[in-house]
C-alpha cells in the first residue's frame, strides 16, 4: 500500500509526522525474511493464547518487540467460511 505519512519519534520526548518521499511511498517496509519472522511468532503468540489475538509490536535495531496481546473481538462471531481453508 502507499504510505504518505510517517511518524517518527523525537529525542525530547513525543513523536512526529512526516511526509514520505514520492519514491518510498509504495516501497515493501520489512524485508521477505521479517515478515516470515513476524508470522511466526505471532503464531506463537495465538498458540500460548490459544485463540486470535490483536498483536502491537515494534522493530528497533533489527528486533521485534511485542508491546501488546489481546483477543481479538471485532470478528466475533467469526464469519462463515465457503471453503476448508
């Protein structure tokens, strides 16, 4: 997706909004191996839960952090499925 916004954090505190150069608007954030990294353990996470979960997480210096791990509710009752997947 195009991002037109980006909000970095600032040395004395709070954060700031700023607007992404045209040529790394629809440029691919994370890298293929970051996302299966990130698939994985949130995995991980929904299999310690046992259910779904609305995971935040951040990356600093190279390394997932999980900030927060709550249910997910906005899909209950889950929808039905016309396949097996």
């Amino acid at each position: 997706s195009e991002k037109k916004t980006a909000v970095y954090s600032l040395e004395s505190g709070g954060t700031e909004a700023r607007e992404v150069e045209a040529g790394r608007r629809k440029k691919q954030t994370l890298t293929d191996e970051q996302i299966i990294q990130l698939e994985k353990l949130g995995r991980r996470i929904e299999a310690h839960f046992g259910f779904p979960q609305d995971i935040e997480w951040c990356l600093a210096d190279g390394e997932f952090f999980f900030v927060q791990s709550r249910p997910v509710t906005t899909l209950f009752p889950l929808p039905k499925q016309s396949d097996d997947k």
